[in-house]
C-alpha cells in the first residue's frame, strides 16, 4: 500500500467514529457502530456474522 493511502487509514477510521458516535448518540437515527474491515476481511467472509468475527468485533 503505498504510503500516503497508508496514512490516510487513521484519519478515515478517527472520521467514521465520530460521525457514528455523533449519529447514535442524537438518538434520532438508531444505533449507529463503526466496524474496520480490510479487503482481505471482506474477501474471507462469507456473511455479515462471519465478517463481525473476523473483524473481532464479536467476541
């Protein structure tokens, strides 16, 4: 991965937790959760439970 996408990585995830932290916490919208998962999570799921375990999101 070249390095300035590499770096763009946090920026994107520190974003997506904000928006979801602020989208949930209004309560207007549902329960709002962010979960990170590379092109290799995806391509390894075969289903949305198996990419939540995959991911460590599910215990």
């Amino acid at each position: 991965m070249p390095r300035r996408a590499s770096e763009a990585v946090p920026a994107k995830k520190a974003a997506a937790e904000a928006w979801a932290q602020e989208a949930g916490g209004r309560g207007d919208f549902g329960t709002w959760k962010y979960l990170f998962a590379t092109e290799e999570h995806l391509s390894q799921a075969s289903s949305w439970d198996a990419l939540l375990t995959l991911t460590g999101a599910r215990g």
